[in-house]
C-alpha cells in the first residue's frame, strides 16, 4: 500500500518549467493554425492570455505567463 500511495505522489509532482513549456508549444502550434486571422483584442491576465478575432472567436492560453528565455 506505501508503494502505492508513493507512486501517485510522484505521478503528482509537476515541474513548473516543463508545464510552462509544454503550454508554450500547444499555445504557438494552436495560433499556427489560426494564420490568416484578425485580431480584435487580447487581454493579459494574471494567468492566462485571452485573443479575441474579429471573426468572433475567443482563445485562452494558460500556463506559460512568467516563463524567463524563449523555447
């Protein structure tokens, strides 16, 4: 049962940067997608970006605010 109980804690453990990271690509492969479009507005937030379009659309990225160097 300690086994157990070790393992899902380890599962749990997130490392800050690689989560950074990790939404930083999912965020510029998403706005690759989205070429082409106008952008209305965006709003930065304490943890998020908010990207509105003018063709109505609303994107929120999360995650990767207070990242220090570029990947």
């Amino acid at each position: 049962m300690a086994d157990k109980v070790a393992e899902l804690v380890e599962l749990l453990e997130i490392e800050p940067d690689g989560l950074r990271e990790a939404e930083f690509f999912q965020a510029r492969a998403a706005l690759q997608t989205r070429v082409g479009k106008t952008v209305s507005a965006a709003e930065v937030q304490d943890a998020r970006i908010v990207l509105a379009t003018s063709d109505g659309g609303r994107y929120i990225f999360y995650g990767f605010l207070g990242a220090e160097g570029a990947y």
